[in-house]
C-alpha cells in the first residue's frame, strides 16, 4: 500500500488520526479480498466491520 499510495510509514502514522486516510486505508483492504481477511484476523474482527466502518467513514 505504501508503494502504491506514496505515503511513508511515517505519514501513515500521522494520518490515522484523520478519518479520510483511515476509510482510504480500509478502501484498500477491501479492494483485495485476501488482504481485508488477513487484516480483519489480525484485529480479531470480522471483515464485515472493517467494510462497515469504511461506509461509516465516508458518509
């Protein structure tokens, strides 16, 4: 994601106090399943709630 996004580990960090780069970090999850399932496991959450909270970002 970084790679493809440009931001540094270090911009990512201070972004994730802003719910535009939290809904496009999520945005990215979702893109690729397997990834939104790795994450959603490492969270102890179903990828369900991280798509849903993607909703409750951008509205």
């Amino acid at each position: 994601m970084l790679a493809l996004s440009g931001l540094t580990p270090d911009a990512l960090r201070e972004g994730l106090g802003d719910p535009a780069v939290l809904a496009a970090v999520i945005e990215f999850l979702c893109a690729y399943e397997p990834d939104l399932i790795a994450a959603a496991d490492a969270l102890g959450v179903e990828p369900q709630q991280l798509a849903d909270t993607r909703e409750n970002l951008t509205k």
